[in-house]
C-alpha cells in the first residue's frame, strides 16, 4: 500500500511568506493533480508556538540561518514562521486538502525544533507516524513539499531509517538552498535509498 506524504505546503513557506521557499507555490497544481491519485494522503503542518526556540527573534543578537548549539544538537535560526493560529501557518489556499485523512502538527514544542514527519529534531520524540502507517498497512511513501533540504530530507531519511520504500518527486518539491544544501540534500536522500522520480511517472 502507499501513501502521498505532503510536506508543509504553508502560506509562510510559499512567495509573500515569512521563510519563503523560491518558487514554493509551483508545487501546489503538481500536487493536486497527485493527490487525486492517491487513497491515502498525509500532510505535515509546521505549527510553531510564539516565541519558539528556534527562532532568531528568541536569541539576543542573532539573525536568522545563524546557528546556534541546543541540548539535541546544531539547530539553524530561522525568521518567526508558521506562528499558531495565524494566517502564515495556514496550507496554501489553492492546495487541495479535500483527500487529505490525517495532519501531522510539528514543532508545536517550544524548547525542540521539528523537521521530520517521523521525529522532532532529538531523533527521539516521535510523532506517531510510522505506528499509523503500519496499521494502515502502508510500506511505501511518496514525498512532496516544501522544503528540499530541510522538511522534506528529514522526512524522507527517517521515513527509510524506519523501513519504508520512499520515493521523492522532484517536479513536486522545492527547496530554500543555503550553500548548495539542495544539491547535499539529494545526494543525502539517493544515497540513503530513496528513489527520484518525476510526477509524469506516476500519472
């Protein structure tokens, strides 16, 4: 069985958004056309309380894509993004969640960033996924959204780490590129065993 893993394809995270993703909103009619395909659909929703650890705003004197040292490791600064409740942390109008049957909130933690469907960013808080992707009966994902090398990579590792066949579909992704973490970002996947694979494939 298979299931279309969406990755936070959020107002802040498409043009005119706080941490906007070049281009971000070009994966929303791809993965329309997608979902349709599909029997089970997954979103992921970043939902970040105000004043959340991972926000530069949070650090005297530091700017956002700084990095700083947290108790779970290295974690990347970001502008304030995906604040609950707000207009920012909202899917993108145009995406059709109509299929959509389960949400995964993350980075709902103040003091722990999460970038993975599956872990927040200690490798060890889950979220419950995997446990509802073995009950359904699902062993294989295909991945979309936003952004490439950061949400996106994460998920797709911890979703093989944790023994599911993934496929990444680039033509349905988009990523921020900090110094090449794109380019890294696949080697990374491919490397891991995910399979790269275009829209035009599967429809």
């Amino acid at each position: 069985m298979k299931a279309l893993l969406i990755v936070d394809v959020q107002n802040d995270f498409c043009p005119g958004g706080a941490l906007e993703v070049p281009n971000g909103d070009e994966v929303v009619p791809v993965i329309n056309h997608l979902s349709q395909t599909f029997e089970t659909v997954i979103q992921t929703q970043d939902w970040h309380p105000r004043g959340h650890s991972s926000f530069a705003s949070s650090h005297n004197g530091k700017e956002p894509f700084e990095t700083i040292e947290m108790p779970y490791g290295e974690q990347t600064l970001w502008p304030d993004h995906c604040v609950q409740g707000t207009k920012g942390a909202d899917f993108h109008p145009d995406l059709d969640t109509e299929k959509t049957q389960l949400i995964i909130r993350k980075g709902f933690r103040t003091e722990i960033d999460s970038y993975s469907a599956f872990y927040e960013n200690d490798d060890e808080t889950t979220t419950g996924l995997a446990g509802y992707l073995r009950e359904r009966n699902i062993d294989t994902l295909y991945a979309v959204g936003l952004a490439t090398d950061f949400c996106v990579k994460w998920s797709v590792l911890d979703g093989l780490k944790e023994d599911f066949n993934v496929f990444v579909i680039e033509d349905a992704i988009r990523g921020i590129d900090i110094e090449g973490s794109v380019e890294q970002a696949w080697n990374e996947m491919e490397e891991a065993g995910a399979k790269r694979i275009t829209s035009s494939e599967l429809l």
